[in-house]
C-alpha cells in the first residue's frame, strides 16, 4: 500500500467463519460488515450490518466503528477511531482480521527493528547526565501546567457536557480541538488511550488502610505513574515546540 489518491488496503482473516480469506487491494473509504453492499462482507452473525469503515486521510488508514453492536477491537482494544498500521489486529464480532498483506507486515517489522536498535543501546548505555536536559524540561513544563489550573479538580463533583464541552461541577473543562479531521482525530484518541491504559495498569494494584483514608502503592507501579506523568509533560511542550519529541 502506497500513500496516494488511489490507495488500497488488505485485509487478511485469521479467524472466525471467513478465516483463511484475504482481501487484497480494497480501494478506501471501504465498509466492513455483514450485509450486501460492503466492500469487505464478514458472513458472522455478530458482525453488525454495516460494522465499520476505512478511510485515508493523508497518510493515514483511518478505522472508525459504526455504531456496532458489539464492538471493534484493535490489537485487544475496544476502540471508536483508530490509526491502523501494518500487523494491527481487528477484531468485529467472532471474526478476526490482520491489516497489511505479508509483504508490508514484514517490512514495518524490518522497520521498527531498525529504528530501536539505536534507542535500546542509548537507554541501556547513557548515563543519567546524557539523559538529563530532555527530563528538565519535562517536569518544568509539568509543573507550569499545573500552576496555570484555575480549579481544583474535585471528584465528588459531576462530569457534565454541554455543546460538546465538558464540565465538571460548574467549571469548565479544558476543551478538546474542534472540527479535527479524521486522522487527528485517531490520534488524539489514541493518545488518550494510551495514557489511560497506562495509568490503569499503575494504580489497578493500590491498598488502603482500613479506614480508606491512605493508600499504598508498590514502587514500580508508582514509576509507571510517573512516567505517564513525564510523557504528558513531553507532550505538552511538543505541542508548542514540534521538535521537542526528537530531543
């Protein structure tokens, strides 16, 4: 698959009733479902009618669920919009697909081997002063978004919408961008996936006291939360300084 006005997409069935079937060369946007009509027809009782549709949006391969019955997973996932890249899982129903033909699987492996090799020898072999200045600015630009918030964030209080901002008690919520396209749109909700999944897996394991009045948390799971916290803090400033994250 090659970027372009006329890209198409494979689509290869591992399991489920079809499996076995590969779908070569689907011109997008494209529809997955049950029903005559979609490009790619799943003949499983738990795939929706019209399931979900793929779409390009740059260079991106864009998955959204269209309202499904029951979900669409990517790589375990329950997902709403979804960037897909070469070797993700889809999973409609009983029915699981691998997005990519062979050849581009094989090939983004070969790619990703290549690019950790050198940040797998820099982390294992940098010493802390090599890593420092990246880790300043990190918790500088955290602890100036917490300065600039206007409001405690109480719990107790409900979260509540209205026109598409959020509240909580009375105040607002910081707003989500407006009018994204579907490719932004994947991304920020796989960045917000991401970080939520993250901070689940870290505090999943909290003890309290009796009282419910202190909590304990084992360390390792404390620098989990920690590092989300530092990569909140590298994307925070590389949303004014594009360039941060190659630092």
């Amino acid at each position: 698959m090659t970027p372009g006005t006329n890209l198409s997409v494979t689509f290869q069935v591992v399991d489920g009733v079809d499996k076995g079937r590969v779908f070569r060369d689907l011109s997008v946007p494209l529809t997955i479902g049950r029903e005559e009509g979609n490009t790619l027809r799943l003949n499983d009782e738990r795939v929706s009618r019209f399931h979900a549709k793929v779409q390009q949006d740059g260079p991106d391969v864009i998955l959204t669920d269209l309202e499904s019955t029951n979900g669409t997973r990517v790589n375990g996932h329950v997902v709403q919009i979804r960037r897909l890249r070469f070797g993700d899982r889809v999973t409609l129903g009983r029915t699981l697909l691998l997005f990519g033909s062979d050849e581009e699987i094989n090939d983004r492996r070969a790619t990703l081997l290549t690019s950790l090799k050198p940040s797998l020898t820099s982390s294992l072999g940098s010493s802390g002063s090599e890593q420092g200045p990246p880790t300043v600015h990190a918790n500088t630009v955290a602890t100036q978004a917490a300065a600039d918030c206007d409001f405690d964030l109480n719990i107790k209080d409900e979260v509540t919408s209205n026109a598409g901002d959020l509240f909580i008690g009375k105040q607002p919520l910081p707003p989500l961008p407006q009018k994204m396209s579907p490719s932004q749109a994947a991304r920020t909700a796989e960045i917000l996936d991401f970080l939520h999944h993250h901070l689940t897996q870290a505090t999943e394991n909290i003890k309290a006291n009796e009282e419910g009045t202190l909590i304990s948390l084992a360390f390792s799971e404390w620098q989990g939360v920690l590092a989300v916290q530092n990569l909140l803090a590298r994307y925070l400033r590389a949303v004014a300084e594009p360039d941060a994250l190659q630092q």
